[in-house]
C-alpha cells in the first residue's frame, strides 16, 4: 500500500524500538514533544517503563510501551499484532534497538542478523579493563549526544531521506569510502587493530565461530 511521506509528526503513530535509552529515548521524546503517539518497546521492561512514564509527565501520548526482545521473532509478531490492535499501521517505524551492520537489507540473510547479536552475547566485554575505559572516555568526548542525533534523524526522515548522517565523521568516512576505497580500507584497518586491542574477547569470538 502506498503512503505519502510523513512530513510533520503531530498526531503520527510512530514505533520505537530501543526506547529505553540513548538515541532510541531520544527520538520517541522528540516525536513525543511534537504531538505525535509514540509506541515504545525495548528489551528492558524496567527503563521503558520509567521513559513511558517521563513522556506522559512532560505531557507527550504514549501509545503503547511493551517490553520485547527484537531478536525473539516470535515476541516481535506478538508486538507488532499488540500495536496493530491498538492502533492500526504505523506512520514512522525506528528500529533502534541493536548493533551495526553493513550491507544493504535486501542483501543480509536472516543468519546475519542472528549471528551479530549472539557474537555480542557470548563475546561480552570487559568493562572494567584500563583499555576499554580509556577507549570509552575518549570516545564519549568525539561522540555525539543521542539528543543531536535524535535531531539529525528526524531532519532526514521528515524530508523523506533514506540516507541520514548524524555527525561530520560519519558523513567524511562515507565520502572516503565511496569516492577513494583505498584510504577507505585502510582507515577501517587501523580502526579494527585499535578495537581488537581494546575488546579482545570480540575478536576471539570472531575466530572462534
Ligand atoms: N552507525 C552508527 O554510526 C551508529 C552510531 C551510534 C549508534 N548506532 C546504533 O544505534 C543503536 C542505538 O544506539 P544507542 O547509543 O542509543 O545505544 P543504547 O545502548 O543506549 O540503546 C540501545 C537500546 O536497545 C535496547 N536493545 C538492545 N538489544 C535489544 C533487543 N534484542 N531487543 C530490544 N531492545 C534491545 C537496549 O536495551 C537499549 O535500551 C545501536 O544499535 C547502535 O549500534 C550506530
């Protein structure tokens, strides 16, 4: 069925997965100040709940905010009939919740999807090393805040974008890699040599299967 795009969120039904924290939090509560009915699910029952509730007290509509595991296929289903029920098809869907995966959707197999989050699940990191703290810090300082990149997303989506770039070293990596590989490759290289110092569990996870 075709759908205009979404131009304004006033009175939209929009769907957040991830909701209980970071960018997920931070869209819904944009969405949320701007009028429209947001329906919320994260895997963590307790903090979706609490957001819900931070939403409704600042005066936003909550739809729905039902915990779910959105690599549970079955729990999805119950979610998206639950949503349905409630209030029929959604205007804006943002599948937040998860980790990175490059490859376009209609080139990654179900496999791929399953793979990345028991590689998460059985490597797990080890938050207290020096490494990983220090690497934390450093990158909490370049990061952007979910708040900004709540902004970005919902600038792009509201014009329709399919493509959204939410901070300068993404748009900069991006470019390198479409217009010059080559630096690409070995920027990518030297970025994988400082994460695998940092998260060795995740590398030896990665051999291992
Ligand atoms: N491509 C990029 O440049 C880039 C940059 C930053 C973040 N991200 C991605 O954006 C997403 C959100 O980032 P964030 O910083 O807000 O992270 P976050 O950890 O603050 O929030 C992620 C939320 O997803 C929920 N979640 C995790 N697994 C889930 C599951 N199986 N089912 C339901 N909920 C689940 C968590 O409980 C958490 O509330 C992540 O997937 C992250 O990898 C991508």
């Amino acid at each position: 069925m075709f759908r205009a795009p979404v131009r304004e969120l006033a009175g939209k039904n929009v769907l957040v997965t991830g909701a209980a924290s970071g960018i997920g939090r931070a869209v819904a509560e944009y969405a949320a100040d701007r009028g429209a009915v947001v329906h919320l699910t994260d895997v963590q029952a307790g903090r979706l709940a609490e957001v819900a509730d931070a939403i409704r007290a600042r005066g936003g509509r909550v739809g729905t905010a039902e915990a779910a595991d959105v690599s549970d296929h079955e729990q999805v289903r119950r979610l998206a009939a639950l949503v349905t029920a409630q209030a029929g098809p959604m205007d804006v869907v943002l599948n937040v919740a998860g980790i990175a995966i490059w490859g376009t959707v209609r080139s990654l197999e179900h496999e791929h999807w399953q793979r990345l989050v028991e590689t998460i699940r059985i490597a797990g990191i080890d938050q207290q090393s020096k490494a990983f703290v220090r690497a934390r810090r450093h990158f909490q300082r370049r990061a952007v805040s979910p708040e900004r990149a709540a902004e970005a997303i919902w600038r792009g989506a509201l014009r329709n974008r399919y493509w959204i770039y939410t901070s300068t070293d993404i748009r900069l990596a991006h470019w390198l890699q479409r217009y010059f590989p080559p630096g690409y490759a070995l920027a990518m290289r030297i970025f994988n040599y400082g994460a695998n110092r940092v998260l060795p569990a995740v590398e030896q996870a990665r051999r291992a299967s």
